[in-house]
C-alpha cells in the first residue's frame, strides 16, 4: 500500500497545495495590499479580497491619498476583476466609529497626541477583520504592512521589516500572539517601495504609481483641529497661554490648535528665549509654555502592554531593550521594568523630547529585529 507523501509547506507555510490554500486579502486599494493580492492570486492561491468602509465622510470620500476612500474601494475591486479572484466590501463605518474615532477625539481633547492606526489595526482590522476571515474559513490573513513575521523556537514572532525606511512595527506593536499565528506579510523582506512598484508593474497593476496615503484617514489635509471641532462642538474655545513660571503671555483661540512639543505658530512673538507647548491643561483651557529642556524626560509610564517575548514580562525585574516613542525617531536603548498591576515603567537611558501621552511606546529587542511589544504612554511626563 502507497503511503501518502505529506505535502510540501507552501509560502505561506501550510503543507497543501496554493490552491486549498484560503487567504483573505485586506486590500486598502493602494499599491501595497494590491501587490500582495495579485502576488498570492498568482502564485494559486485561493484569494479573496476584503475592503473596510471605514469612514464617508464627504471631503474625506473625493480626497485622493486617505485609505479607504471610495476611489480606493474602486481601485481595489478592479485589481480584483484584473486578477480575477472576489472582492468584498465590508461597511465598518459604525465600529471604527466607536472603536477608533471617539477615543481619537477624547484623548485629543484631553491634551494626548493620539495614534488612531494603531487602534484601527488593534480594534478593526486585526480584530472584527479577523474574525470575518475565519468566518470564510480562511487558513490565514494577509495584509500589505512593511513587517516581517518570523518562526521562532516558542512561534511566530514579529520582526522589523527589511526596510528601515519603511518598517511600520510601530503600528503594529498591539498584535497580539494569537493574531500573528494567522497573520502573514507578504511584502516584509522587500529591500524597497521601488520593489513592491515594480511587482506591481510586472502583474500590470493600474495602481502602480497610485501615490502613497499620508494623513489620517479621516483627517483630510492633516487638519487635527477641524476634524475634532466638528465631533465635539464647543472644544475650540479660547483661553490664556501661560509660561510655566505663571506669567499669562497671551490668548489662543482653542486648546485643540496646539500639541506639546509645538515651537511655530504659537502666537506670542518677540520674546528672547525660544517657547515649545509643555503641557495643555484643557479643563481651564491653558497652553503652558517653556523652554525646550521642560520636554525632555526619561521616565514614561505605559499601560495596556501586549508583550510578545517568549519569557513572561513579569518574569523579570528589568529588561533591556530599545523603544520607540515617534514612529518617526528611531529606537533608543531604555530598561522595562514590569509594576504588580500590569503596568509599566520605561525608563530611558538618555532623555527624549516630547514624549506624550496617547503615543505608543514600543520595544525592541536589542540583538535582532524582533519587536517585542510595546503599550500606550498614558500620563504626562
């Protein structure tokens, strides 16, 4: 009797053949997602390709560059058509609404600096996403993120993508264990943007010079404040801006307009020394100014911690690595130290300016390009 020869594992690192192989696509319509569905679709796999409506909000809608407009729902239906697999499209209009949004006003209006991708990645798409995926009996998730997931001796692990320029393990820090074993970036070992272009060329992709989305999706033009005034009237009332000494230097017309860290456009010119907004208290409605070195701190406090080491964080008084606290600056050296009730406290090996509230601040492993985590900044410092 023959004896059944197990199949070979797959790119996607399941042992059948590509074409019983279900992958759901979670495709923004821009250029990234659209590769890594055409990829997969032509590599055998059994694809599907699922588009959030996240958010109609009329300016918002006719805007090119913000994700998941409807031109983008529009170009990624016609990838779908060109590859010929099925295309979805989901209106999560009312759970990013209550999942993302909100909280994006409140911790704004509370004088954080808010990072709503993150939440609609923890909350949305890995999420509700997620589970929809499963639902189609999907065997795994793909997505167009610069990341890498890695096997490691206890699992999957998160590694920074091979593009430093285009790493997003800032955004994806909440990925929870169970998440990555369903989860798969296709484009995380691309050495460029120039290399996910040129695939997207070689399957003949119209959204191949699409440009890149930059501001919020909901945040059309990167206007913060009109965003905020229109979900909570009344938040843009005037106030005093104060120095940290006490002396009242001027008026502004609404905390929102302001974030800490801020230098330009502060209205209180000709005064000698340079002034940066240090605090915003938003009950009383005061900007509080002062010079730059009353933003450097070493010390942030971090909750909701999703750690992704092997070893428990508490297993360990103090752990050594390297955090992030802008998705723009590059990791610094910093020690963890895990408190009784699942918090944390992060201190830095060299002061950081403008550490805020409402940012992340995510970990690194200091001998490799694992990510081990990371929680939300949630006092001022």
């Amino acid at each position: 009797m023959a004896l059944d020869h197990p199949h070979p594992i797959n790119s996607l690192g399941f042992a059948k053949p590509e074409s019983k192989t279900r992958v759901v696509v979670a495709m923004s319509g821009g250029v990234d997602s659209s590769v890594v569905a055409a990829q997969l679709a032509e590599e055998g796999y059994d694809v599907v390709g699922v588009t959030l409506q996240l958010y109609d909000h009329g300016a918002a809608l006719a805007k090119k560059g913000a994700c998941c407009a409807g031109i983008d729902i529009h170009d990624a239906r016609r990838v779908a058509e060109d590859m010929g697999f099925p295309h979805y499209v989901l209106d999560y209009e009312n759970i990013f609404k209550d999942a993302v949004i909100d909280e994006f006003a409140d911790s704004y209006l509370a004088g954080a600096t808010p990072v709503p991708c993150i939440r609609c990645n923890e909350r949305v798409k890995f999420k509700d996403l997620l589970e929809m995926a499963k639902d189609l009996d999907a065997d795994c998730m793909a997505t167009g993120h610069y990341i890498q997931r890695k096997m490691g001796p206890s699992g999957p692990e998160l590694h920074s993508a091979a593009d430093a320029a285009r790493d997003q393990s800032y955004f994806l820090f909440s990925t929870t264990p169970q998440q990555l074993d369903f989860l798969r970036f296709p484009l995380g070992h691309l050495p460029s943007k120039d290399a996910t272009r040129a695939l997207a060329a070689k399957y003949g992709l119209r959204v191949a010079d699409k440009p890149d989305s930059q501001d919020i999706c909901f945040v059309p033009n990167g206007n913060y404040a009109s965003v905020i005034e229109k979900l909570r009237p009344g938040a843009a009332e005037p106030g005093e801006i104060r120095h940290a000494d006490g002396r009242v230097l001027g008026q502004h017309n609404g905390v929102i307009h302001y974030t800490v860290g801020q230098r330009r456009g502060l209205g209180i010119g000709g005064l000698e020394e340079p002034l940066y907004v240090v605090k915003l208290d938003v009950d009383a409605r005061v900007v509080i100014v002062g010079p730059k070195e009353m933003l450097a701190t070493r010390t942030i406090p971090v909750r909701e911690i999703n750690w992704l080491g092997d070893a428990p964080l508490v297993s360990r008084a103090e752990w050594h690595v390297a955090v992030k606290v802008r998705s723009t600056r590059p990791p610094r050296e910093a020690v963890i130290r895990p408190l009784p009730d699942g918090t944390a406290e992060v201190e830095l090996l060299a002061a950081e300016e403008g550490v805020s509230p409402g940012q992340a601040c995510v970990f690194y492993d200091t001998t490799s390009t694992r990510i081990l985590g990371g929680g939300w900044i949630w006092r001022g410092a």
